[in-house]
C-alpha cells in the first residue's frame, strides 16, 4: 500500500504537517505532533478507522484515495517456486479433501 496523505492534502491546499493537524483538530481529531509527522512523512503501520474518517472528511476524499494500492509490490513479494518434476517428492498435488473423514456431528 501507498500512503497518498501528503497529495491529497496537497490538492486541498495544505502545504504544512501543522495546518493538517490544525484542521484535524477543528473536526474532533486531537493528534500528537509525533504522530502527526509520522502520518505526514511517512506510511503507517497501522490506522484508526476513525481517525481515517477524520481525515478523509478533512480531505474531501476517501479511503481509497489515502491507500493506493500497489499489485506489483505483492507480487515481488511473493516467493518464486522452482517447477518441480512430476512424480518427485516436492511436485504439487492436487489435495484429496473430505477423504477418509467421519462426517461433523449433528
């Protein structure tokens, strides 16, 4: 995920961490200027979903203009596997689900 704080507040016209905090502030968000500046220059971990409804409601935006998702990234992520020969103790296997099971309680 991509963090698009600083654009979207770019485009309402604020250029600085403390008009943002100042404007969260006037809709009910108090936030610490620690934790302002890590949302302003950074992406975070982790997000109230309230605080991200303050903020997109200061924005005019939504959350999906705040959390840009990025295919690419997960797919770079994802670890490569070698293909493997057929019959070889690591060859993909189609899995026998539901074999030899008693059936759930009633």
């Amino acid at each position: 995920m991509k963090w698009n704080l600083r654009m979207k507040a770019a485009e309402r016209g604020i250029w600085k961490s403390t008009e943002m905090r100042r404007q969260l502030a006037e809709a009910g968000l108090e936030i610490s200027a620690g934790k302002m500046s890590a949302l302003w220059i950074g992406t975070p971990t982790t997000i109230r979903l309230d605080d991200l409804d303050v903020i997109c409601t200061v924005l005019d935006c939504t959350p999906t203009d705040l959390l840009i998702c990025e295919p690419e990234a997960v797919a770079a992520r994802k670890p490569s596997r070698p293909a493997a020969a057929e019959g070889s103790p690591g060859a993909s296997r189609t899995p026998r689900l539901g074999r030899n099971r008693t059936p759930p309680p009633a």
